[in-house]
C-alpha cells in the first residue's frame, strides 16, 4: 500500500468487521514501522455496510476516499489510475469495473445480480467492486442505511440520484491468496433478490 501510494499524503483507516482480534493486529504489525498515521477501529460483527459508514467518520480532512477490500484482491497500485481518471473526467466516484474470469456459478450470480439491478435501480456499474475511489463531499452528502453487503447499491443510487458523476475503472481482479469464498449459490441467489427488494423499499 505504502509502495503504491508513494506519490500521496495519505492516511489509513482499517474497519475489522469480525468477530476476531486477527485483522487488527496484523495490521499492527504491518504498519508499526511505518511514518504513516494509521486508524484501527475493531468492534462486533455488524455488516460491510456498517463498517464502511464507520470508516467514513474517521476521516475528516482528505479530499479523497480510497476504499479497498483488506485481502488485496484488487491492486492498490490502480487507487493512483483510478484517482487521477476521476481528476481527469471530473468525476465523483469511480468504481474498480474488475477483469475477472470466474466459475461458471458464479458468472450465473452475476448475470442475475446485474440483471436485478438494471430493472430495479436502472444501475449499469459494478456495484459490488471492493475497490472505490471518491471525493469526500459525496460521503458527507449520501446518508445510507443499508448495513450488509449490499450497502454499496443504497449508497450509489443515492449519489446518482443527487447528481454526482460516476464511471467505471478496469482493474484485474486476482485470486484470493488466503481464505475462502463464502458465497453459497442457492442462499447467495435468494439473499440477493429479498435485499434489493428491500432496498427498493427504501428509496
């Protein structure tokens, strides 16, 4: 990260949304030696959503927001590409549009999840892409309320709907290194449909 961003002032806001302690003090680890302010911010189990929103309230005086997933399947060597793209295009927000060759299960889910929301929300971007890059107003200015994994969809057709400018940004996606995936098709398909519907509700 710090390789990456070289270029910037920037600070660093890690949200560990687990029920484990593993995160935080990896992380610990990781940044102790480096001159780089770095915010932990550890508590129960609450939602992406949630801890996303935590996120935000940390930061107070960045012009821009960087968010990426903690397992590095996205580059951080692309968060400088996809900053000065949406400098360039005086754009708002750029979502990580990601380059991916998944299974064909999961190539299914994402046909029936893009599908939902064009004819739900009328959105054509990547919502689900763990790495965005945005102005800091536009955090300030969109009140959401979704706190799972979904939130990325409230949060967007919000800032579409208030005017703010968004574009996608190719970014390879790469195979998770550790862990695995905890998507189930049959329970992952039914979750996706009752949360849009449940988003729609709220918009």
């Amino acid at each position: 990260m710090q390789k990456a961003l070289q270029q910037f002032d920037f600070d660093v806001v890690i949200i560990d949304d687990s029920l484990s302690n593993e995160t935080i003090e990896t992380a610990k680890r990781a940044y102790d030696h480096l001159s780089i302010p770095v915010t932990l911010d550890h508590r129960k189990k609450s939602g992406k959503g949630s801890a996303i929103r935590d996120g935000f309230r940390h930061v107070s005086s960045s012009e821009y927001i960087a968010i990426i997933d903690a397992d590095l399947q996205y580059p951080p060597r692309r968060i400088p590409e996809m900053l000065n793209f949406l400098i360039n295009k005086n754009l708002d927000i750029v979502i990580a549009n990601r380059i991916r060759q998944d299974p064909p299960h999961r190539r299914v889910l994402g046909m029936f999840f893009n599908y939902l929301l064009r004819l739900l929300f009328h959105l054509r971007w990547d919502t689900q892409a763990g790495l965005k890059v945005m102005r800091r107003e536009v955090t300030e200015n969109i009140t959401y309320v979704t706190d799972g994994w979904a939130w990325d969809v409230e949060f967007l057709v919000r800032a579409s709907r208030k005017g703010y400018l968004i574009n996608e940004y190719p970014v390879e996606f790469l195979q998770r290194k550790k862990g695995k995936t905890k998507i189930n098709p049959l329970t992952s398909t039914l979750s996706m449909f009752f949360t849009l519907l449940k988003i729609r509700q709220i918009l």
